[in-house]
C-alpha cells in the first residue's frame, strides 16, 4: 500500500530511516486500543542531504499531516546505564539531567556540554535506587 497524505487519521507516524543510498519511510498507526500497525512502506532513491531528502518527500506528499520521527544511525549515539544520582528523587527533569550531565563526563569521549541528555528511570528488583 501507499503513502498517502491525505489517509492519515491522526493516529498515524510517518518514520524515515536514511542510510547512504536510500530513504525508507513508514506510515505506522497507533490506535487507542490494540498494537502498532505499519500501514505502508516505501523506500527511495537516496539524492542529497537528509533535508534536502525530506523537502523532497514533503513536497511529493508523502510525508503527509502526521507526526514525523526517523533514527540516528549507528555511532551518533551512545546510551549508559547507571545507578541514579543519590538524593536527586523529586527533583525537576531538568535538575536530574544535569546531576547526570556531571555524572557522566568521565564516561563520553567528548565534551559532556555537548550532550544531549534525557534519562528513563528502569525499576530495579531488589535495589533502593533505580537504574538510569
């Protein structure tokens, strides 16, 4: 099936993977009730940089009036899992972010200013203080 600018019924993603020769875009629904369905697929011929890719697809109306998301690829992103900082439990997600800004820096090989940083907290049978 298609993309199709005009299906989407507000339950709908489109997600765009780009690698060096192609872009992949899906058109995922995600209904009040039951899973995640891909609606559609198609992949093109990848010509230019990723905005240039994307002016391109939006103008052929095949990135529609949804909501949009794509990946980073391999290697521009790092994740790491560590304990949460002692006594930042209630604090702002900002003020938590930055407690493990200052947690991490030893751990990046880069300027850890530079980071974008968002944590998710994972409970932990057993442990007092969950993972990050």
């Amino acid at each position: 099936m298609a993309l199709n600018e005009k299906r989407s019924d507000g339950t709908a993603w489109a997600a765009i993977v780009f690698d060096d020769a192609r872009a992949t875009v899906a058109e995922i629904a995600r209904p009040a009730a039951g899973k995640p369905q891909v609606r559609a697929c198609e992949t093109y011929l990848r010509e230019g940089d990723d905005l240039e890719v994307l002016r391109r697809l939006r103008g052929a109306g095949r990135l529609g009036r949804r909501r949009c998301t794509t990946l980073l690829p391999a290697g521009q992103y790092q994740l790491l899992q560590i304990d949460a900082p002692a006594q930042t439990e209630g604090l702002p997600p900002a003020e938590r972010r930055e407690a493990l800004r200052w947690r991490i820096k030893e751990m990046v090989d880069f300027p850890v200013e530079a980071a974008g940083i968002d944590l998710l907290e994972i409970p932990a049978p057993g442990r007092h203080t969950p993972l990050l």
